[in-house]
C-alpha cells in the first residue's frame, strides 16, 4: 500500500514544476496558521 502511495507522489512531483509545490505547500502552512489564530481567539473571547 505504501509503495502505490509512494508512486502516486512521485507522479504527481514529475507532474507539476517547483514553483506550484511550492505555492500549494504555502497555501496549508497559511490555511493551518489561519485556523489556528481563529480557533485560539474563539477559545480565549468570553
């Protein structure tokens, strides 16, 4: 199972060029950064 799913990653590197991982790798880190900032002022406000 792990081998399909290692091949799949390798497919999808060979498909799209350094400058897209890049952007879409940013994109989480601020999507998960976002959540939290929200989820902690929404936890904290009365």
């Amino acid at each position: 199972m792990g081998l399909g799913l290692e091949r799949k990653l390798q497919r999808w590197l060979d498909e799209h060029s350094l400058p897209q991982i890049i952007i879409a790798v940013l994109g989480v880190i601020i999507v998960l950064a976002l959540i939290l900032v929200v989820g902690g002022y929404w936890l904290v406000t009365p």
